[in-house]
C-alpha cells in the first residue's frame, strides 16, 4: 500500500524504560546484572547500553506502584522508546498505522509520546 511518500521514515529499537521510584538504584542492579555502563542520566532518568545496541532506561516516576504481578491490581509498567531521523515524518507514518497522539507532550520538540492501537504508550525521538 502506497503512502505516496518516496522515502518512509527510518525506525531504530533503541531502548526499554521503566517507571521506578530510584533511577539510580535501579539502573544500578541491571547494570550490574547485565554488565551494562551508564550511557546517560539525570537525577530523574537513568539509559544503560553499549554503542550500537539497544539500552534499557529507568525513568523516576514520583507517585510509583509497585507492580503485584501476577495479581492485576497494579499492572507490569514499561515502555518501548523509538529512534527517529526526523520526528515529524515518523509521526505522521505511525498515525497513519493507527497510533494515537495523547493531547499532553512533555518535551515535544526533543520527543514525542504516542499510543498504539493497544493503548500503550511508546516514545519517538531524535536524540538516540
């Protein structure tokens, strides 16, 4: 099925973050486990990996629940960040496969988050 554009954004698996209270300790244990280096953090965010693969990230969130898997009363939380060239053209490519843009963009200019047909949220940036 043609789109009528040429050239189709390019997608790159980037990264895994999860939601925790402590980035750092967090990022801690699976960089230990994994023997995976800090590649980039914040006080509030934490990216582990190696050049050329794919890293998992930790992002602080303040009013954090823990997971009680398998019970469902509080769900598994995890979402899958994309690597984009341009950010624009990837948008408009992953509405028109039927993702949906929440109205709240916290840093659209840096990333931008949008919802499978599922409802989960997945982030798209420039930056990795």
């Amino acid at each position: 099925m043609s789109t009528g554009n040429t050239s189709a954004p390019t997608f790159r698996y980037s990264a895994v973050t999860f939601d925790c209270p402590d980035p750092a300790e967090l990022a801690r244990f699976y960089g230990e486990a994994l023997g995976l280096p800090v590649v980039f953090s914040t006080e509030d965010f934490v990216l582990l990996g190696q050049e050329g693969a794919a890293g998992l990230g930790f992002n602080r969130l303040s009013d954090y629940r823990r997971p009680t898997w398998p019970d469902p009363a509080q769900e598994k939380q995890a979402h899958i960040e994309l690597g984009v060239d341009d950010l624009d053209a990837a948008q408009s490519r992953l509405l028109a496969l039927g993702a949906a843009k929440p109205e709240f963009q916290p840093d659209p200019d840096r990333w931008r988050v949008l919802l499978d047909p599922a409802g989960h949220p997945f982030c798209i940036s420039t930056l990795v």
